[in-house]
C-alpha cells in the first residue's frame, strides 16, 4: 500500500476512534495514561482479530477454485457493505 493511502487509512481510522472518545470521555487528570490504554487494547483487539481470520479463512480449502467465488468475494461484498453503511450513519447522526 503505498504511504499516502496508509495515511489516508490511519487518519480516517483515528477518526472513528476519536468519534468514540468523545463519546465516553476520558479522565481530565490521566488523559495521556487513558488515551494510551485505550489505543493499545485497540491495537491488540485488532490483531487478535485479524489472526483468528487467517486461521479460519486462509485454510487449506483456500487454494481450492471455488473458494474465491463463494468465500473471497461475497466476506469483502459484506464487510465493504457494513463499511459503507457506517460511514452514512456516522455523517448522518
């Protein structure tokens, strides 16, 4: 990915976790102890996830013709969906 659109992606990412901040506030006194808490169990929630999908989605039944069809395209199609309709409602509310 080249560096602009990383960019693009951490900044639109920090966004959303900015929305929620703002949301449930952080403590005044220990802002900094709170707001690095906070993106660190991000981080480590997000890693857990992404290895849990390549151990269910990238078994061997990956290499198999029709996997990329009825696995590959229609996850993406969902995920990109959920995506699209989070970005709407966030604009919207």
């Amino acid at each position: 990915m080249a560096p602009g659109r990383c960019f693009l992606f951490g900044l639109v990412h920090g966004c959303g976790f900015a929305g929620v901040l703002s949301e449930i506030g952080l403590p005044e006194n220990t802002f900094v102890p709170a707001l690095i808490s906070f993106n660190l169990g991000v981080e480590i929630g997000q890693t857990i996830v992404i290895l849990a999908s390549i151990l269910i989605f990238q078994s061997w039944k990956s290499r198999e013709p029709w996997y990329r069809n009825r696995i590959t395209i229609p996850v993406s199609a969902a995920i990109s969906a959920l995506a699209f309709y989070w970005t709407i409602e966030r604009i919207l509310a």
